[in-house]
C-alpha cells in the first residue's frame, strides 16, 4: 500500500494514543489479553511507530489486532502517555475500511458483531435487550436466565421494568422518532458504510452468501444447527 | 502506604438536579437496581433526577467491539446531550462505566480538539436539527451514592456486619475498567487506590478486602465476550480474580458496573458446572452484588423487587448473616401475585 501509516495517522484519536513509546512493556505486563492470547501491545506500538509498512499491513490482515479486550488498563499504566487500546481501535478501523479484516478467523467474526451490537442499536435503540439474548446462544447465562426470559412479563414488571411499555422506564419500547434520528446519524457519520463493507468483505472472502451459516460460523465457529 | 491514600483523588459530585442515562446491560440485568437507584434519589435523598422518554444507547458497546466509528459515538453522544439541554439539567448521570468512560472521552477529546466539537454540533443539527450544551457534571451513579453514603446509613436498617459473630462483613469491590482506567481524575480514589465503593463499605459497617488482582479486568473485553468463540478469555480473566481472591474468604463482592456484576455471578455458575469448583466453602459461590441492591437491602427494600432472584449466585445466605429478613414464597412470584414454576437447578452450583 505504502500509505498505512498515513491513514492511521488521520483518525481524530492517533495523536492522544501515541507519542514516543519507549518500548518499556509496561502496557504487556498488565495487558489481560496478554495473558490470555499470544499477543503484545508493546510491540504493535512499536511496529506503528517505526511505520514500516510490510509490518503495520501484516498486523491489518492478522489475527494479532482482535485479541484486545478494551478494557484500557494499558492508559493507566504507560508512563509516557500512551493507549495501546486506542491504537488497536485505529488498526481495526482501518483494516475493515480496507477489507483486510476479512483476512483473519478473528478478523471475520466483526461479522457476527454487526448482525448482533449494530443490528441492536439500529432496531432497538439499545446495544444489548433480554429479547435479544437467547439462551441457546447464551448458554453461561445459566438456568436463570432461561427463568427470567420466559417469565419476563411477569418478572420484569414487579422490578420497577416498563417493558415493551410507552413513556420512560427500563426495557421500554423506544420510539420511532427517535431511532429514526439514531439512524440517520449512522448514515451520515459513517456507520451504515462500515456495517455494509464489513457484510460485502466477508461474504467475498469466505464466498458464503447465506446469513444464517455465516454468522453460525463467525459467531460460534460451527455450521449451524 | 496510608490506607488513606485514596482521599487524594477526589472529584466534583453535583448536589441534585441529574439527568439519568440508561444503561443498556444495567436495563437487561438488572432492572431492579436501575429502579432502586432511582428511587433512593428521590425518596431517601429528594433529589432531582430525570428519566428521559427519548434517550437510548450511548453505541459505547458498539464502540469499543469496533462495529460503530468514533465520529458516530460523538454524534449519538451529541443526540443525548441534545435530550439534557432540552430538559433544562446541566448534570449528566451515565448508569454504566462503560458509558461513563464513552462520556469522558468524548468530552476530553472536544476539549483538545475544539474543531471535532464543532464538526460534531454540525453533524447533529444537519441530522436531527438538534444542538446541545456539555454537561457541567458527568458522573457515575455510584458516585452520587458513595457522596452521600453517610446520610443514607443514616436512613438504614442494617448494617455490613455478621449478626452472629458481631464482625464486620469481608467485602471485596471491583469498579470496572471504564470508571477510572482511561481518566483516573474521574475516579473517587483514581484507578489506583479505587474507593467510590470502598467507601460505601466503610460507612455502612464492612471491611474492604484488598487483595492481588482487585484491579484486574472482570473479563469482559467486548468482542471476547460478545462473539461466543472468544468467551474463553472472557472466563478466564475473571476466574483469575476468584482465585486471587478466594484466600480471604470475602462474604460477597460489590460491583460498579453491571457488565461486571453480571460476569462475576454466571462465570462462577460456569466453573461451578464445569469443574465442581466454587470459590466458598460451602459449594454456593460468593453472591455478587451491585452497589443499587447494597444499598436497597441495607435501607429495608424488598430482596425480590431488588431482583436478587436473577442472581445465578443466591443471596438468602448473605441476607442471613446480615439479619435481613425475606420471605422465600415471594421470591418466584411475578408481578400479579402469581407463582411462577421455579428455575432449574445448576448441577453442581447449590441455590
């Protein structure tokens, strides 16, 4: 490509989530992904900062960009200043803006995301709702869970809820008008554009049209049932 | 180092007059507490707080899984912003640390690069025709709980300590990364020395347990457990705080944000059924609890209208030490009256 660093350099967030990084390791040492993944913040710093181009377009296409948690616990330790986890967030954008993304297991599983958190938002008005989490797909929510989705008229309610109620309350219905303005905001801030070419890459690198076994196969790894 | 280390990190709590954002996991999974939290506001302290009819999500979970760009959160952020100018509050309540942390972010970052601000008021009004002032005050929840924790124990009927042996409760809290890990000068006691929670254990009678990992993530870390095939590192991270902890044999664990609260209950039904293991002695787990049904159980309200009963972890056994009484005919019973055919029981997990 010869112009990543470029791109990564004109997100509003590059130049509050990396200055100078001195390559202490601090962020890696506290990173819970780290202990978790094969994975080291430290040296994607580095390897943004050296802005070597073959290695910044190996980290878009790799799994190595998707194990971060977010949990930002790297901000709070790097003594220059640094967020790791930003830059991660900068590396993911690019790599779905140019569909390298699609390139990775982990990379394709922003699909099932956008079938789930964005398709949330858009219908609901709200990222995650009981309505939305099945116990088939959520199966560590345990057997209370299950008690509390199939009973949630009668539960809900007696816990101060307006479910699927009019006015203010939680897990209310939100109105039209205002998940038309949530909408509109998605399309003209780039939303719609990222959700449509995440879908387009996916499908075109896995050569899988179907919905239902493309998200089966991003969300869980198996065919679905 | 002082114990008192934390009174160097304090921020500023507006008195009254708040506008309520809410949350959408705190909605989910715990609409009790969302409602407890509400009323003790208004009830127990008389304060303002306003529920809009227009508000939804602030994308933070979108946000942070990489499926909704930074310039989008700005602009959904400005809409909410747009419901507090026009409701006439200048203090703006995120009931999530995810949001809190989306809410300061933003915020700071406007304040660093005035021209995003005025890009993202351009945005909006050619959007929604809307426009809006920054809040003047954004903070947690519990921060306005833990403000006036002393005037609530004044209003309590029990207090954190084992009725049987006249000792303070063990407790240990976890605040979440969002509260303070990316701003720790919004945090009461910075990332460091965490108190917004300690400091309601404190004054209502408990004893903070400060134990290895009491910072460490709870594990959520969006996509590893939003995508069911990274959910692993999900279990893992806080199956590491169980193990850090369990040495001190906390009575049970207070939680700031309701991602958090809700792993550490149903992770713990997880291991539980997966490999016969509890982190008690006694094979029921250690209930968790978040810091609206801390202080709803502590000022009388009802267990059941709190919603302990969602909790995979039970809590009649806490409630037990404390001296809270319940009635477990109730605690199955939908809003009519009715009772409802009660829950499965986990295999190994006792309730």
């Amino acid at each position: 490509m010869g112009n990543l660093y470029q791109l990564l350099s004109e997100d509003v967030r590059f130049s509050e989530c990396l200055k100078a990084c001195m390559n202490c390791g601090v962020c890696t040492a506290i990173c819970p992904a780290a202990e978790f993944y094969r994975y080291d913040p430290r040296r994607i710093c580095d390897i943004v900062q050296r802005r070597n181009e073959d290695e910044i377009e190996a980290l878009l296409r790799s799994d190595t960009i998707w194990y971060c948690g977010q949990c930002m616990s790297c901000k709070t330790r790097c003594p220059r200043g640094n967020v790791p986890g930003v830059l991660i967030s900068i590396l993911r954008k690019v790599s779905q803006q140019l569909g390298y993304f699609a390139e990775s297991e982990k990379g394709r599983q922003q699909y099932a995301l956008t079938k789930t958190i964005a398709k949330n938002i858009l219908d609901i008005g709200y990222c995650v709702h009981p309505d939305r989490i099945s116990p088939e797909l959520h199966p560590e929510q345990g057997p209370i869970w299950e008690w509390y989705v199939e009973h949630i008229e009668d539960v809900a309610p007696k816990l101060g809820a307006n479910y699927h109620g009019d006015g203010s309350g939680a897990l209310r219905h939100i109105r039209q008008e205002s998940l038309d303005e949530v909408r509109k905001i998605f399309q003209a801030t780039g939303a719609m554009d990222l959700l449509d070419d995440i879908e387009t890459f996916t499908k075109k690198e896995t050569g899988i049209d179907d919905d239902e076994t493309l998200f089966a196969l991003t969300y869980s790894g198996e065919e679905p049932k | 180092m002082s114990k008192r280390y934390w009174n160097q990190y304090q921020k500023e709590i507006a008195d009254d007059r708040y506008f309520y954002e809410r949350s959408c996991i705190r909605q989910s999974f715990f609409p009790g507490s969302e409602a407890a939290f509400l009323k003790i506001l208004r009830e127990e302290l008389g304060k303002d707080i306003h529920d809009d009819v227009n508000q939804h999500t602030c994308t933070g979970i979108g946000y942070h899984s990489d499926v909704v760009p930074f310039e989008t959160t700005m602009t959904v952020v400005a809409r909410l912003f747009s419901l507090m100018t026009q409701a006439g509050y200048e203090n703006y309540v995120p009931s999530c640390v995810t949001s809190f942390g989306v809410f300061t972010e933003i915020v700071e970052t406007w304040k660093e690069q005035p021209a995003l601000l005025e890009k993202t008021r351009k945005l909006l009004k050619e959007t929604t025709g809307r426009e809006f002032n920054i809040p003047k005050n954004i903070v947690h929840p519990s921060d306005i709980i833990y403000k006036f924790r002393f005037e609530l124990r004044d209003r309590m009927k029990y207090r954190l300590v084992n009725r049987y042996t006249g000792k303070p409760l063990k407790v240990v809290e976890h605040i979440g990364c969002h509260y303070a890990k990316i701003f720790p000068k919004h945090g009461v006691g910075n990332a460091e020395f965490p108190y917004v929670l300690a400091g309601m254990i404190e004054a209502w009678g408990g004893e903070v347990i400060d134990y290895p990992e009491r910072r460490h993530c709870c594990g959520f870390g969006f996509r590893q457990y939003l995508v069911q095939q990274n959910r692993g590192y999900s279990l893992a991270n806080t199956q590491k705080k169980f193990e850090s902890m369990q040495p001190y044999e906390p009575d049970f664990i207070l939680t700031n944000c309701p991602g958090c609260s809700m792993f550490m209950d149903k992770w713990q039904y997880v291991i539980a059924e997966m490999e016969n293991k509890t982190y008690d002695k006694d094979g029921y787990g250690i209930p968790v609890l978040t810091y609206e049904e801390l202080a709803g159980l502590l000022l009388g309200y009802d267990p059941w209208t709190l919603g302990l009963q969602l909790h995979q972890v039970q809590s009649e056994r806490l409630m037990d030490k404390i001296g809270i009484p319940y009635n477990k005919n109730e605690k199955f019973k939908g809003v009519s009256g009715k009772l409802l055919p009660y829950p499965e029981k986990p295999e190994h997990l006792k309730v």
